[in-house]
C-alpha cells in the first residue's frame, strides 16, 4: 500500500513496476525523471543562494579606510606607519 502511494506520488499511477511490468520498465520500482529534475533543480538553486549569501557577506565586509598621511608626518623606519602626535598609525 504504501510503495502504492509512493509510486503514484512519483508520477507512476499504475503497481506494473511493482509487478515487473513491461514496455520500457528500467526494472527500478520508481521513476527517476521527477528524481532528477527535483534534484537538479535543487542543486542550481542551492548554488545560487551560496553564491548570493558569499557575494553580499564579501560587499558587506567593513574595510576600515586608513587616515591620510598629512604632509610633514613622521614616518616609521618600515614606512608602514606614521606618527600623529600621540600613536602610531598605519599607512595603508
């Protein structure tokens, strides 16, 4: 009864692949044509979405935006930082 509503639910309303049947049958007692198609439905969509979630977590990423060296300022040995008065603050 239930591999019946199974079958029927898979698009196949008749129990010939649970008899055997004949004409074409693959010998699987299920249809695979909905399988697929659901399944490769599934497998875009869900690409999409990772690569929809990836795009916006990277444009949403907060790169702070370095002060300016003014003109006259201190730089460091390394040339990486630069003197403010009170700290030491990166150049790039």
């Amino acid at each position: 009864m239930l591999a019946t509503a199974i079958l029927y639910a898979c698009g196949e309303p008749t129990t010939s692949a649970l008899t055997g049947g004949s004409g074409g049958s693959s010998g699987l007692p299920f249809a695979l044509g909905p399988i697929l198609t659901y399944g490769i439905a599934t497998a875009i969509l869900s690409a999409g979405i990772i690569v929809l979630v990836t795009m916006v977590a990277l444009w949403r990423r907060n790169d702070p935006v370095p002060t300016p060296v003014p003109a006259g300022a201190t730089l460091s040995l390394d040339g990486y930082y630069w003197w403010d008065g009170a700290s030491w603050r990166p150049v790039r």
